[in-house]
C-alpha cells in the first residue's frame, strides 16, 4: 500500500528517486532481525561486510521510515535500549551486541543518541497508543532521563556543560547548541510522558525553561549556534588526563583558545 500511494503520488521525480534510493536499505544487509523478532542495524554496508555494528542510538536518530511503516519493529530497538543495554544507573551503551545480549558497561554513555532515545520513546508512543508499552518502559526511560541530568547538567543550568561524547566520536566540553538541543527535546517529551503517567514534571518543566532562554542568550551569536568550550570548574578532570575514544589533548591543545 505504500508503495502504491508513494510512486502514484504528484511528487517530483527526483524527489521519489532521491526518497526510494534510501529506502532500499531496509531491504539490504544493514537491517537485520533476530529470531525472536527484534530489530538490529549496522551504520551501514560495505560490499561484503557490515560497517559499524549495533543499532548505534545517535546514528539510528535520524531513520524514521522504520518507525512509521513498521512501528512494531522501531519498538523492539527501544526495548533493546532500556531493557538490555541500560544498566541499574540509568547508562546506556549505544552499540547492541549480536545476539543482542547485556553488554558491558565500560565508555561514555553517547549523549545524543541516549537523549534522542527518550524522544523516540515518546514518538513510538503516540504512533502506537499502546500505554501498556508505556507503563513498561517509563521507569528505565526516567533512570535513564536522570542519569543524562546528572551525568550532563549536575549543576542544572538547562544545557549540556560537563564533556559529553556525540556522533562525531568526541567529547564536547562545555555547553553546546547541539547536543544542547537533544536535551531540550528529551526534556520537552519527557514533561509528555509524565504527565500521561501521573508523574511530576517540576524539575523537567525547570529545567527546559533555563535550557531555552540559555539557548537563545548564551549558545545563539545572532546569525547561529555556537558552543562554549569550558574545562575548568567541571566535574570531570582535565581534559589532558580525561578518557577519551579517539581524541587526545595536550598541554597547550587549542581547547586553551
């Protein structure tokens, strides 16, 4: 039926080639599903091997065809997040194992792809109305919303300060717009969930009204957004002893700058 409706539509024919080109990928390698149904992806294909494993949460943010024209299998990857690669702290690994399986719990949690999840939680929800889903993972989507505030915000400024590890294989230190943004939007779906839970959202309602107007003071120069490089007067340690995944600093880096 979608197909039938997508290619007898009035779109422009690049735009249906441009559109379908992507959409192939649901058919190739790079989605596969275990027995048991659940979903898992690579980052995407080389001729003859899978490049970058697991489902990886800030890579699988943008994808929304599955989640729109398989809902019940968008699903099965938020249940992988919380139910299986969320520990007891409220860390989630952004790669899945496979066989999906518990990993370990030994790098950085990825901000924005831990962050996109909540909203994602949130979408599946309205896609599907389906509460008793809901109820089910609202518990582990709070650890895991707490943990990004603690782990991100301690100080509850509204925005991302502490180094936090993204899609580009860093760590921002410092607040930034974007990573910042993922924030605002976790916070503003997961005001939504709460209140369809009976919860109190205080602290979330506080919270994203101190990230907007820092947004638009602090991390808007008046034509974009920017990034506050900051690694003094943060939790963590100096950036020149600090783990990283593929980024070394030194005495003298230009993070000084």
């Amino acid at each position: 039926m979608f197909t039938r409706a997508f290619y007898n539509s009035d779109l422009p024919a690049e735009v249906l080639e441009a559109v379908a080109a992507n959409l192939t990928i649901l058919k190739s390698p790079t989605v596969l599903r275990q027995k048991d149904g659940k979903l898992w992806g690579w980052e995407g294909c080389h001729d003859k091997a899978g490049c970058c494993n697991g489902s990886c949460t800030h890579v699988w943010n943008y994808a929304q065809a599955v989640s729109h024209l398989f809902p019940s299998l968008e699903r099965t990857l938020r249940e992988t997040e919380y139910n299986i690669n969320q520990n007891a702290k409220g860390h989630q690994t952004f790669r899945a194992n496979l066989p999906i399986s518990e990993p370990q719990h030994d790098f950085y949690a990825a901000s924005d792809g831990q962050l996109g999840g909540i909203m994602k939680v949130y979408r599946e929800w309205r896609i599907s109305g389906d509460k008793e889903w809901l109820k089910g993972l609202f518990p582990q989507v709070k650890k895991s919303m707490d943990y990004c505030i603690l782990q991100w915000d301690p100080k509850h400024i509204g925005a991302l300060e502490e180094p936090h590890h993204n899609t580009y294989d860093i760590e921002f230190w410092g607040p930034d717009a974007m990573c910042t943004s993922f924030y605002l939007g976790a916070l503003t779906a997961f005001i939504k969930l709460s209140d369809e839970m009976g919860e109190d959202p205080a602290l979330y309602k506080e919270l994203l009204e101190k990230g907007k107007k820092l947004m638009e003071t602090e991390l808007y120069n008046g034509e974009y957004f920017i990034q506050k490089i900051k690694w003094e007067g943060l939790q963590a340690p100096d950036p020149v002893n600090a783990k990283s995944l593929g980024t070394n600093y030194f005495s003298g880096s230009t993070l000084k700058y």
